[in-house]
C-alpha cells in the first residue's frame, strides 16, 4: 500500500486493515494538473516499487530510444506508467492484484481471492466531511469490538500514528490541512494539535449506541458517555503515562526506557546484539516532546 501510494502520487489520508476487508481514504490529486511524467521522475518511481532487473530493462530501452533519436518511442515508454499517475482505479486494481499474489505464494493457493470490485464514496475536500470517513475508517476495529480504543489496533492510520508513524502523521495531517483551527503544512512538527483534535472527534464519533427496539433502533459499540466525556474535557490531549502506554506497545521485547546514560549503559552490556554499524544505544522518542526520555529501539521498528 505504503510503496503504491508512493509511486503514484496518490496520498493515503488514513487507513484499517481488518480480517477480511480494508478501507482506505485516499486523497486524489486533480490529474489534469500533475506535471509531465519525466525520464529521470519514472526511474526514480520504480525503485520503490520494482525490482533492479525491471527497472536495468526500462532504462536500457530508453536508452536505446534516445541512441535512435526517437522520441516518440520515449514517449511511448513513459504512457505505460503515467497513465497509473494519481489514479484511484489503478491504484486499488493493483493493490488487490499484488496482495493476491503474495497471498496465494505464501499460502500455496490458487484463484481470486477477494469477493469483487472494491466500493467507493466521494469525499469532499472539508474538514468535516473528511474527519467524519476518517474517524469511521479508525473506529471499525473499536465497532466490531475488536478492541476498546482505535489507539489500541496497530494496523490502523490513528493507532500506527500513535505509535509515532511518520507517514500516518502526515496522512492524518492532510485532513486539518482543510481546518480552519490549524494551518501550516509541517505535519509531523504539530503532531500535538492535530493528534489531539483528532483524537477529539474520534471520540465524539465513536460514543455507543444502546439499542431500542421499540423505535427500531439498533445498537453500536463504542465509547462510554464517561470516556467521550473524559476525552473532551482533556480536549483530545493525553497523558504522559497514555503516551507510553501507546507506544510501547509496538516496541519489541528487551526495549528499554530511561535517560540517555542509562540507555547506553544497557547497549553497551548487550553489544553483541546489535551490528557494526550502530555505535550509540539511546534513540529519540519521536514525534511528541519526550524531554530527557530514550529508547534502546526506535519505536518504529518492530
């Protein structure tokens, strides 16, 4: 997803992968408006998503295109990717074939795999409309009962920012780029604002719904009144110990937390360990102001 994403220029606003679907919000650019597909811009593209010995290939035939001083023929290179450029359609047609063939590989099968054509809804480009599709994408696992806050699910755009995911930051950002309450464009840098906005609505969207059968009303799992009314009263901002609680929940087994003498400490007793490269032990915590806290892991890494 992450490597398509790049490679088409589309942007993935936020995203939930559950057991047998995903949704995704993906901000799609006016195509009529994207700049020229270039030689040097394709070869760069194709390193993120192709292989050394396609990618040797394109370049040799545009090579030998411009050895003949035909352009048309470089040109006729570049139609069979630029077409994919900022594309939706392509972009999921491709993303369901390639998990499809790693899917049947890994488990040495055959045949389709997914159900049919991928549903689609029109979002405009507001901050309300926007935080509204979001916060139901990054509520599903919290619905389905899956578990009791969106902070909790690790392969989600909230839970995987939480976790201090640079790419879902600045997926997340995109949607206050449209607010009226933030503006500049350093996602990552005002994290701060955003993730507490964020977490604001998310809340507010996600309060159960008890159900009443006798105005046919059904129910919802969610937030109680008290933890929606607890968020809005800290207005989306959490706790140092939250913070931890988030975050450490992606790290692997052995990390460790503390000033960055102790961390070192800890590395230079466990040096073996780590390859020949490292020479340090204690890492930022990223994203949010962490103080004299480090960690022996960067916390996106599993």
């Amino acid at each position: 997803m992450r490597k398509l994403e790049h490679f088409t220029g589309l942007r993935i606003v936020t995203y939930c992968l559950m057991s047998n679907h995903v949704h995704i919000l993906i901000e799609q650019p006016d195509r009529d408006q994207l700049p020229a597909l270039t030689i040097d811009e394709l070869l760069r593209r194709m390193k993120i998503l192709y292989d050394p010995f396609t990618i040797n290939d394109v370049a040799q035939e545009f090579a030998r295109a411009e050895a003949a001083g035909d352009l048309h023929w470089q040109q006729r290179i570049l139609d069979r990717y630029a077409h994919r450029m900022g594309d939706v359609s392509k972009f999921m047609q491709e993303l369901k074939q390639r998990f499809s063939q790693w899917f049947n590989r890994r488990n040495n099968r055959r045949g389709p795999l997914w159900e049919g054509r991928y549903k689609s809804v029109l979002v405009e480009a507001d901050e309300e409309a926007l935080m509204t599709m979001a916060a139901y994408i990054d509520l599903n696992p919290v619905r389905a009962g899956m578990v009791s806050s969106p902070e909790d699910y690790r392969w989600c755009g909230y839970g995987a920012a939480m976790s201090g995911d640079k790419q879902a930051r600045a997926g997340l950002g995109r949607i206050l780029d449209y607010s009226p309450r933030i503006c500049g464009s350093d996602f990552e840098s005002r994290w701060c604002e955003t993730g507490k906005l964020y977490r604001w609505w998310l809340y507010q969207e996600g309060e159960e719904v008890t159900a009443d059968p006798d105005m046919g009303k059904s129910g919802r799992k969610g937030f109680s009144r008290a933890e929606v009314e607890k968020v809005s009263a800290k207005e989306g901002r959490i706790s140092l110990s939250e913070k931890l609680n988030y975050r450490v929940r992606c790290l692997t087994s052995g990390a460790v937390l503390g000033s960055a003498a102790f961390v070192d400490q800890i590395f230079a007793k466990n040096r073996q360990h780590f390859g020949k490269r490292r020479q340090s032990g204690a890492r930022k915590m990223r994203g949010d102001h962490w103080g004299n806290l480090r960690v022996l892991r960067d916390l996106q890494i599993e």
